[in-house]
C-alpha cells in the first residue's frame, strides 16, 4: 500500500536537482500575475463608468418626475 501511495504521489510532486527549471515557471506565473491584476483594474475602470452613466440616468429621471409631479400640481 505504501509503495500504491508513494507511486501515485510521486506523479504530482517533483522537485527538480536543477532550480533553473524553475524559472520558466516563476515566468509564467509572473506573466499570469501582471494579466490578473490588469484585468481586474479594467473590469474595476469600467464598472466605475457604467456606475457614473447610471447615476446620471437616475438624476435625469428623477428630475423628469419632479417636473411632472410639479405640473400635475399647477
């Protein structure tokens, strides 16, 4: 059972002699890095316009109900 264990485990986890292999992947994750957090400050970006057209949506109907409350009264 121990060597089932060691045989499957040893699959997934490898710690290269060599740390230069390493590289590559801190590269990689790097690059990963730097998209995540551009797309994340786009994503925000855009949502803070989409939030500036909506309140001014609101305002613009807000005073159109206004108006039409004050003509309703005169």
């Amino acid at each position: 059972m121990d060597f089932l264990n060691h045989a499957l485990l040893g699959l997934f986890l490898y710690f290269p002699e060599d740390k230069s292999e390493y590289i590559p992947a801190g590269i990689t994750c790097f690059i990963f890095l730097v998209a995540a957090v551009f797309t994340m400050r786009a994503i925000m970006n855009y949502s803070k316009k989409e939030e500036m057209k909506t309140k001014q949506f609101e305002d613009e109907v807000t005073k159109r109900n206004q108006r039409l409350k004050d003509d309703t009264r005169t």
